[in-house]
C-alpha cells in the first residue's frame, strides 16, 4: 500500500508540475518520506490547504488515500512554487 501510495503521488506531482524531481517520494521506502520542503513551505500547506506535515518537511505517507492524493500533491506543487 506505502508504494502504491507513493506512485499515486508521484504521478499527481508529476501530472501538475515537470519542474520538481519525484525521487524523494518514489526512492524512499516505509511509511514517511522526507520532502524538503521548509518550516514556511509546511505552514504554507498546513494553512492554506489544511495539509499536515512536521515542521521538518516529513510526511507521513501512510495518511495518503486515494481520495486525498490529488490534494496533496497540489498543495505540495504550490508550497514549492514549481
């Protein structure tokens, strides 16, 4: 399911965005992934899309479903401003 879930995010990433390099999702393994993304770029999606990462940029990928994916991704894709 974890790599399921991380194709499903790759591909939404992917499909908005050519610009931002999907390894960090699909080369990591278990159930986080670490983003990269900033303490501002996390606030960012936490407040604008109600999105919930640490402020470390980490992930929990086992929260991602097929129905929450597509909005995931798209608050990534803006909070990195690709």
């Amino acid at each position: 399911r974890m790599k399921a879930m991380r194709e499903a995010l790759a591909a939404e990433v992917k499909k908005l965005s050519n610009e931002i390099d999907v390894g960090f999702i699909t080369q990591q393994r278990g159930m986080f992934s670490y983003t990269g993304l900033s303490k501002a770029q996390v606030v960012q999606m936490r407040d604008t899309d109600g999105v919930y990462l640490v402020e470390s940029g980490r992930m929990c990928v086992a929260g991602l479903t097929e129905n929450n994916v597509a909005a995931v991704a798209k608050s990534l894709v803006a909070a990195r401003g690709a």
